[in-house]
C-alpha cells in the first residue's frame, strides 16, 4: 500500500478520544497539517482540542528528515504539554509507526504512535505515552483528508 499520511503535502482532520488514567474518554478534534518544504524535509503542525474548555488544547509542531529509499525518517518537535522531543518512525506495509523520547528532562517518558493505513485518505491513529512501565494516556482517533 502507498501511503498519503506524512509522505504528501495536506490537511487532515482529526476526531477522536484521549484516554487518560482513571478517567472517562475525552472528545478531541482537531487538524494535522504536513508540508514539504524540500525534497526530503517535512513540517508536521498538530492542534488538537477537547470538549471540555478547562483542558489545555494539545499542539505541537515537528521538523522532519525522511530517506526514502530506507523508508525510515527522524524528527525533532516542540510539544506544548511535553516540551521538546526527539523520535524517529519507519513506513510499513499498511502502518506508519513512529517512536519519541523526551529531551531536557529526568523523566523516563517516551511515546509509541501507530498511524493505520484505511485508504488513501483515511488512517487510524494510535498514540500512546508511556511513563517508565506504566501507560500513562492514549489517543484513538480517525484521521480524514
């Protein structure tokens, strides 16, 4: 399967669930837009919101380098509730998977997103935060061009 996600310039909306500890899933909407601005450079800028106005809206933007003969790309991002992050992910058959790390801090947190290819313009997301052992929340959300 070709992937559209992260390889193509566009817009995708988001919709959603954020599942935290002890908690019931919370609504989330939001837009991922991914721009190329070079020939293996890419931007990714991410806002998503909730329902429930007293929850920090999640945004972050990524900054991308992607080979694509290996299928494989590395990334640096800013990210508004975890700061800066590192990661790197690998195009599969019918997945995209993409690991991070949190720099800068003592924490043991690190990230796990799974974007599941429908079709050419829909994908499913899986994003999970994990904090040492311990999953700490996860998005599921569809993701429509």
């Amino acid at each position: 399967m070709d992937h559209s996600f992260l390889v193509e310039s566009g817009d995708w909306n988001v919709d959603g669930h954020w599942l935290k500890s002890n908690s019931v899933p919370i609504p989330l909407q939001g837009k991922i837009e991914i721009v190329w601005k070079r020939e293996n450079w890419f931007e990714m800028t991410t806002r998503l919101v909730c329902n429930d106005k007293a929850i920090t809206p999640i945004a972050y933007q990524c900054h991308g380098n992607f080979d694509f003969e290996e299928k494989y790309y590395t990334y640096v991002a800013q990210h508004n509730l975890l700061g800066n992050i590192e990661g790197e992910g690998r195009l599969g058959f019918q997945t995209i998977i993409q690991y991070y790390w949190l720099m800068e801090t003592n924490t043991k947190q690190k990230g796990l997103d799974t974007f599941y290819c429908l079709d050419r313009n829909t994908y499913h997301l899986t994003s999970s935060i994990l904090d040492g052992h311990s999953l700490k929340s996860t998005i599921e959300a569809t993701l429509k061009r």
